[in-house]
C-alpha cells in the first residue's frame, strides 16, 4: 500500500522530471524522502518510476504543453531537438516561472489527495511540496 501512495504523490513530483528529458524521469529524490528504507539494494520507488515512466513523462508534457499553449507532440519535438521545456516556453512568450508553476501545482494536488486519503502524513507531504519547486526548476531547465 505504501508504494501505492508513493507512486500516486510522485506522479506529480516525477513527471515534473520527465518533462525536460523525454528519456528519463529525474523528480525521483523529493518523493525518497517520504518513504521508509526498505534495506534493499534498490529503492521500491525507482522501480516503480522505471516502471512507470512512459505515463510520468506523458503527464507533465501534458501539463507542459497546456501551459505553454503547444500540443504534446509539438512540445515533445522540440525537447527531442535539444531544447529545453523553459527554452520552448520562451519562445511562446510564457515565463518559466509559469510552466514551473503548473508542473508544481499538479504535483502538490496529487500530495494532498494522498493526504486526504491517509496515504501519507501532513509531515510527509510537506517535505515532498518544500522539495518539488528545487526539482521542477531543474528539470524544466535542463536539456536532453
């Protein structure tokens, strides 16, 4: 059950990630902290994202894109040519600061709902929120 309610609050943090490097979801680190060590060599959170992160990159793109005022395909084509997510949304006239926002916004509505459904402690999600904004801002930033 834990790696359920993970997974939902991640997603949000996660596909912040994967917006900016279609080939790999890097919000991986928020959510760790949320979590209990499970003494294995591998976090069950990355697989978990390993595992689903073709719908984490799907999400923020959407949310990218709607931002930015550009279809996911478009936007996915220009991150594919070496842009980054803020780079597109300059083009398009839309501040950084505005895509970070949206992607911020979508992870911390996935971190309440998971509070709401005792799946994570108001302790827990307010480290996963002071955390997203750092990562969002890296990921939107960096190129593939």
């Amino acid at each position: 059950m834990l790696k359920k309610t993970i997974a939902s609050i991640v997603v949000g943090g996660a596909l912040l990630g994967g917006v900016a490097s279609v080939g790999t979801a890097y919000a991986a680190a928020p959510a760790t902290t949320a979590t209990a060590s499970t003494g294995t060599a591998g976090h069950p959170l990355h697989a978990w994202l390993k595992a689903h992160r073709k719908e984490i990159r799907k999400d923020g793109v959407a949310v990218s894109a709607k931002t930015i005022g550009v279809t996911p395909k478009a936007l996915v084509t220009e991150l594919r040519s070496g842009k980054s997510v803020a780079q597109v949304a300059a083009e398009h006239g839309v501040s950084t600061q505005t895509v970070v926002n949206a992607l911020v916004g979508a992870a911390d509505t996935k971190v309440d709902q998971a509070v709401t459904n005792n799946q994570l402690t108001s302790a827990q999600a307010a480290k996963i929120k002071t955390a997203l904004p750092v990562y969002v801002t890296k990921a939107v930033n960096r190129t593939r």
